[in-house]
C-alpha cells in the first residue's frame, strides 16, 4: 500500500451485496465450490458479515473463506462465525512490534494478535493460516520466530513470495526471498517433512519432523503453479479476472446492471475463462505489472 493510500471508489461502481449473491449462485452452478472473500480488506465493507451469511446458505457452495489483515478481526470474529465462514487466512508479515509497524505504517500488531485468538476461540472455523509476505532483507529475520508460532500454536504459518502486485510499483526479481531459501533457513533449525501436494494447491505445505505444527510456502515467482490453476478472481466494482496478472478483465456488473439475463452472464464468463492466460509471466523479459493493484481488488 503506498504511504498516501489509494483512491477509493464510488459506493455505486462497488457491486451490492445481492449482485453478489448473484454471481456466487451463478459460479456455483457452473461448478466453482469454493469461495475466498479477500481485498483490499474485506472487513472495512460496512456490514460484511452479512454478505458472509448470504453466501453461505448459497447451495452446492463447500467452502467459504476470508483473507483478511486482521486489523478489525477482534471485533468481528464472533459475528463472522455465526455467519457461516469457515476458513480465515490472516496477513502477518511481521511478529516484531517495530518491525510489523514499519510494514503496515500502523501500531496494530497487539490488535492483530487478539483477533487471531478471538477467532480461535471458536473451533468451528478451521483451519487458520498466517500469511506473510517474504521479502529480501526483510523476512530472514522473521523465517524462524515465524517457525516458532507455528511450533507453539495451531496456525499455519505460510510464506508468500513478493509479487509484483504492490501499489508502489517497487517490485524487482531481487526483492524476492524464495521458498526454498526460507524452507532451508527452517530447515536447518527445524527440520521439515513435505506433505503430499493437493492437486492446483497453490502452498507446498511441510510438517516440523517431531510433530510439531505445519508451515507451508507459496512460491508464485520461483515454482509457478500456473499449469493446474483453477481460480479466478472478481473484483470488488464487478471485473472478472482469470490471473492475478491479467491484463484484461471482463465487465459483469454493468451487463447485470443493464439487465442481462443469467444465460448471458454465464457466456461471458465462460468466454472469459476460454481465454484464462497459460502462464503469468512474471521475471521474465517484457513482463508488464498491471495497473490494479492487490490493494484495488476484492475477492
């Protein structure tokens, strides 16, 4: 996030909680079964947790899930639970006071924490995962206290590879920490065991070898897992995007708006996913970051 933030968007271009449901029912009948509500943050969307009860009385829907930085998680916890979510990932890439500030430009690590043990107090929800985002000469120091949450809790701590989705527009090849330059930094103080990879998982997921908690590592940069990728992502104001990376998106909102049946949605998105890209490209000569940020992009 850029240190002057990012413009916000008009109430109106945002799609509604019922074009919402509309579009889950409508990708649920065409075979999606899960569901990830991510950001941006989702929890400063005033009332989210009543979206979450929409969604998950939606039928055929197996999973519904949360991406969120924890910030109002305390607050929220409970009412998410009696909504129906079912998995939450948290985004921690610090577990320094100092350090976490100087990452979210907010004193909020203490705040963070106390929403994670407030979500964790209802077991229904599981399991809970923190992210964190690994970044060259920042997240070496964090790879084994990282490690000793995991040990000490049950979370799943999981690194993230820094890609080139961050508004500053500072990502280069040599600000990425790999997987496997963590993993070995782990390694060599706690030896890890890999667990067998679920088929388009994107974490290579890894148990301590004496049993003591699992930590897993997403490595979109070094180990892309473009080849059985089966997600797609809509945007907050109603854009389909079939990568991460894409270039192009396609508008749903405004046919909906406009009055277009479900049949019609369906063929564009199809025709969407026709066109879903092979590969991202990312690190390789003529790459092209897109102009959306992850901060301008909701689940």
């Amino acid at each position: 996030m850029p240190a002057d933030g990012l413009p916000w968007l008009e109430r109106s271009a945002l799609l509604t909680f019922e074009e919402i449901e509309r579009l889950v029912r409508l990708f649920v009948a065409m075979g999606i079964e899960d569901v990830r509500l991510t950001g941006g943050e989702p929890l400063v969307r005033r009332d989210f947790p009543r979206l979450v009860s929409m969604l998950s009385r939606v039928d055929r829907l197996q999973d519904l899930s949360l991406t969120t930085n924890g910030y109002l998680l305390e607050r929220d916890a409970a009412a998410l639970v009696d909504a129906g979510i079912q998995r939450v990932n948290v985004s921690i890439d610090s577990l320094q006071r100092d350090r976490f500030f100087q990452i979210t430009r907010r004193d909020s690590l203490p705040q963070v924490l106390r929403g994670l043990e407030a979500l964790a107090s209802h077991p229904e929800v599981h399991p809970i995962k923190v992210n964190a985002v690994a970044m060259r000469g920042f997240t070496e120091e964090e790879a084994i206290p990282f490690a000793e949450f995991a040990r000490s809790t049950a979370f799943q701590v999981r690194f993230i590879e820094f890609m080139p989705l961050d508004g500053d527009h500072n990502w280069t090849p040599d600000a990425v920490l790999t997987g496997d330059e963590l993993r070995q930094i782990i390694h060599a103080v706690y030896p890890l065991e890999e667990l067998p990879r679920e088929p388009s998982a994107t974490a290579r997921v890894y148990r301590f070898a004496d049993g003591g908690g699992e930590i897993g590592f997403i490595n979109p940069v070094s180990e892309p897992f473009c080849a059985d990728c089966n997600r797609v992502r809509l945007t907050a104001e109603g854009k389909l995007r079939t990568c991460l990376f894409s270039m192009h998106e396609t508008d749903l909102r405004e046919p909906m708006r406009s009055g277009a049946s479900d049949a019609e949605l369906e063929t564009a998105i199809r025709d969407a996913v026709w066109r879903k890209e092979l590969k991202h490209h990312v690190g390789e000569p003529g790459f092209r970051q897109p102009p959306r940020t992850m901060s301008a992009i909701g689940g």
